[in-house]
C-alpha cells in the first residue's frame, strides 16, 4: 500500500505515520515528504489539489487526512446516515470533498480513485494522546461538554499535559507524542473505542482500495 | 523588561501605547510604524547610556514624545524620550524612585540589541579579534561563531547541533583563518564533498544562522529587535524560526535556567503570523489611516475565535479583516 498523509503539523505527521503502521499491522510505504496544511481552514483548502496531484501524478493509493475538530460539531453516528452531511462538521467536510473533487476522475496508474483515509480528533491531536493515560479524556467528554455549554479541558490544557509547557520546540512535541502514540501502538483499542474519529480513519484505512 | 511604550507625535505615531510581552511578533503595512517602535527603543538605549545630568532639566512641550515603562521590580519607573523631530530624539528624563533602580535598568538596556540582517554583511571575512558580537546587519558573524567554538565550546556545539538538525545538508561548520588575522567560515557537506564557501551559501542559511547565534547566546541581551524574521527561510522553517526566537523569551520551555530576553520581531509573511495562532496576545497589529498609526494587540479582538473559524490567522491579516495592511487609493 502506497500512502500519502496531509496533516496539520510534523508533529501529527509522525503520529500517523506510527498510527497507520499499526492499523495496518505493518510498516506502510509511506510518501517520504508529507502534505501540509495550515490549520483547519486550510486543510480544507488545500485537500482538492492534493487529491488532484496524487491521483493524475503519482501512484499513491490511499491518501490519509486528520485534523482537529476545535470547537466544530462532532462527528456523530447521526451524521452517517445516507445523504446526510453536516455542513459544520469537519470529517463530513472532507469526505465531501473527496468525493465531490474525485467523482469524475478517470481511473489512472491501475486504480479507480485514491483511497479516502479520513479521521478528526476531537478536539485535537493531543487529546488522542492522552487517550489511556488521562481517564477524563476522550470524545464522549467533550461531546457532553459541549452539550452542557462547559467544555472539560481546552486545547491549550491538552497540550500542556502532553508537552508540560505551553510552547514546546517541535523537537520535544515530536518527543512527547512518538512516547504517548506508542501506547497506541501496542493496542489500539482504547483509542478506538474512545474516539470514533480515529475509529473512522481505521475503518477507512482497512477497507479494500478501489481498484 | 520594558513593560509598555507610548507615542506622542512621533512619526506616524501621534497618540498611541502598546503593552509589551516577553515576546512580541510585530505586522502591518510598510510604513505602519514597526520599525519606528524599535528605533524608539534604540534610542533610549543610546540616551540611557549618557549622563542624565542637564538634560533632566530640559522640558518641551507640543514635541513629540516617547514614554517607556518598565517592567517589575522597575515598574515604578519611567523614561521619556524628547524629541526635537520625528528624527532628533536627544533628551531622556528619568522618573525613578532611586539612582539604584535607574542603574540597574541601565545596565539591562546597554545590553539591547537591534538587527536587520544583511546576507552580503554575514557571509564577509572579520576580524578574528572581533568576535564581541554581531553587528546590526549581522556583520562579524565568523568571528563571533569562532569566538563562540573557542570560549564557550559547549554552547557552540549546541548551536551547531540545533543548526545541523535544521538543515541536515550540512554536516559542520569549519573556519578558515588567513594570515592577515581575519576568520571566514565555510558548512561541511559530510563525505569527501567539499566545504561550501559562505560566499556560496544561501540568504536563508545566513539568517537562521544569525537568530540561532543570537537564541544560543550564552550571555543574551535584555531586549533583542529582530526586522523581518521570515527573509530567506522556506514557510515549513517557521515554526522552527519561532522556536528559535521562542527560546530566547521561554528559556525553562526550552529547559534552560536563565533570565527571559524580551523579543520584538516584525514579519511581512502571514505563513509567519499562523505560528502565533495559540498565542494571540503575543501578536502587535500596526494600524494606519492617512497619515496616523497605532498598535493594537491580536488578543483584544474580541471576535477572534469566530475569525478563526474562518480562515487562518495569515489569511485573515491578507484579507484585511485584522487590518494591518497597506492603504490604497
């Protein structure tokens, strides 16, 4: 399997580097040089060239997308229902534009389309982190506390618990996050039964390329 | 440090303050006052360091004016600058509870220093005596970077570590010293490659070079005023640029015990601005109208979350929304 990955940071790439080897259950080819986004507004922006540049060329299969979800509406079993997108929340964001920028690809290099591998942390990367570690975090939590109008922890409280400063060097971020998504690594369970955004990306990662 | 300035009628400042953090990312239009707000700060440096004497007696009025305020355990203090025009600032009154308090923000302020790095400036040959510090321009840097491998080695070999992770390229920096007692440098390439002249290097290697040989000071400044920190570095750098920079204002964040040094940087890049998305109040807004400027903070929009939502942080500035862009006609 040919992978290509778009992220937010060097931080999340190296986390999903790690997260689809293990999802895979071995090491995947993944493009050396990943896609970048700058921030959610941009992931969005920049996801069609993408899809676009690896589909026509190269021969990547399977191009794997996170972000985080910020204070955007999650993804809820209710959204899965046929036709049904919510236009605020991000993981039906991008898998619209996966198939609305694909839809009248013509096959090339031997496949149909590139394979979608989408996942939205909620309300972001450190939170999957976290995910076994602190009891208290998980999708469920933030999905409460968005409902009760008192969100349990802030972005910025995730981060620290991960990184103990509030402006880590990418060096240590890469650090922290490599030492905590090897938990992950050993068993993915947790995450994805605490986080149906990972638990997406899984499921789109193990599904059959569309050749 | 400095806790705050405030202009009156200088330049295209006529009536405006700004608070200063230990770090500061300073954006706007050209000609907005960005540059104004470091040159103003030059200044004290430079009156600060002459004898107040006579000058303290001196009052004028309707001139424009520089006030500065200083930081605890100093906050009791303030400076003014008097200036004759927007170009002539030569008079300094001190309000201080004692000479003490005075003598000690002297001290820190002599130590300021302002860049504007200049790629033709760091890549020339100096002398090897020289090795003080860099110059405005970033002149002197062979000198300072052999000065710095000679007396303070393990410093030197952090910031040659912390360059070579950056541009794994290279594989070491080597000096040359010639007869006339003058030192160049060259970055190996590793293998039997040879040694790239720093004539030969690019404007970007010469920039990172220079914050990294400021980030890695083993005696900072106080205050460091940094133009345009973004030139010649490729956008994916930037956030290594502002940890860089952030290692000077953060030092326990970087795992090192020493005082803060207070950073003003300015940028033109809004790939820049998106590295301050986490830490809006760290970011100083230039606006102008006609022939008036002031400062605001990124972290007083009150409606910043929801701009957020929209667009990044860069885009948001480009679009004009944050202002802080030029006018047009």
């Amino acid at each position: 399997m040919k992978v290509a990955l778009l992220s937010e940071s060097p931080a999340d790439e190296a986390v999903l580097r790690v997260l689809v080897d293990a999802i895979l259950g071995e090491p995947a080819q993944v493009a050396p040089a990943g896609y970048r986004a700058r921030g959610w507004p941009n992931v969005i922006q920049v996801l069609p060239a993408v899809i676009r540049h690896l589909h026509f060329n190269t021969d990547v299969d399977t191009l794997v997308v996170t972000c985080d979800s910020d204070d955007s509406p999650v993804h809820t079993e209710a959204h899965e229902a046929p036709q049904y997108y919510h236009p605020h929340c991000r993981m039906c964001q991008l898998r619209a534009v996966f198939r609305q920028t694909s839809k009248r690809f013509p096959s090339a290099h031997g496949r149909l389309k590139v394979r979608r591998v989408v996942g939205v942390a909620v309300p972001a990367l450190e939170a999957w982190l976290l995910c076994g570690r602190d009891s208290d975090v998980s999708e469920a939590a933030w999905i409460n506390g968005q409902q009760a109008g008192r969100l349990p922890y802030t972005r910025a409280e995730l981060k620290f618990r991960i990184y103990q400063t509030e402006r880590p060097s990418l060096p240590h971020e890469i650090q922290c996050a490599l030492r905590e998504t090897e938990r992950h690594r050993r068993d993915l369970r947790r995450l994805e039964y605490d986080f149906p955004g990972f638990a997406a990306l899984m499921k789109d990662l193990k599904s059959p390329p569309q050749l | 440090m400095i806790a705050s300035v405030a202009f009156r009628n200088f330049k295209a400042l006529r009536n405006t303050s700004l608070r200063l953090s230990p770090f500061n990312i300073v954006i706007g239009a050209n000609g907005s006052g960005k540059t104004s707000l470091i040159q103003a700060l030059q200044r004290l440096r430079t009156l600060a360091m002459l004898p107040l004497g006579e000058a303290a007696a001196v009052t004028r009025v309707g001139g424009p004016e520089i006030t500065i305020a200083f930081a605890a355990p100093h906050s009791d203090v303030t400076a003014r600058l008097g200036c004759t025009s927007d170009v002539v600032c030569d008079l300094l009154r001190v309000e201080s509870p004692s000479q003490v308090q005075w003598d000690e923000i002297k001290a820190r302020l002599g130590t300021m220093r302002s860049y504007a790095f200049d790629h033709e400036a760091m890549a020339a040959s100096a002398l090897t005596t020289s090795g003080g510090g860099l110059a405005s321009n970033g002149a002197n840097l062979p000198a300072v970077l052999a000065a710095r491998q000679r007396n303070a080695p393990a410093e030197f070999a952090r910031l040659e570590a912390e360059f070579l992770r950056l541009l794994p390229e290279f594989s070491g920096i080597i000096f040359e010293e010639d007869s006339g007692g003058r030192v160049r440098f060259a970055l190996g390439i590793g293998g039997a490659g040879e040694p790239v002249r720093a004539e030969n290097l690019s404007q970007g290697v010469f920039y990172l070079l220079g914050l990294l040989v400021l980030s890695f000071d083993p005696v900072p400044p106080a205050v460091v005023c940094i133009e345009e920190i973004d030139r010649g570095i490729h956008p994916r750098m930037f956030r290594e640029v502002r940890d860089v920079l952030y290692r000077l204002s953060y030092p326990t964040s970087f795992g090192e015990i020493r005082e803060p040094v207070q950073v003003i940087a300015t940028t033109h890049s809004p790939y820049m601005l998106d590295q301050f998305r986490d830490h809006p109040e760290e970011v100083v807004i230039t606006q102008k109208h006609g022939h008036e400027a002031r400062f605001e903070r990124l972290s007083d929009r009150v409606d910043l979350p929801e701009l957020l939502r929209e667009g990044t942080l860069g885009d948001m500035w480009f679009s004009g929304v944050l202002g802080g862009v030029p006018e047009e006609r």
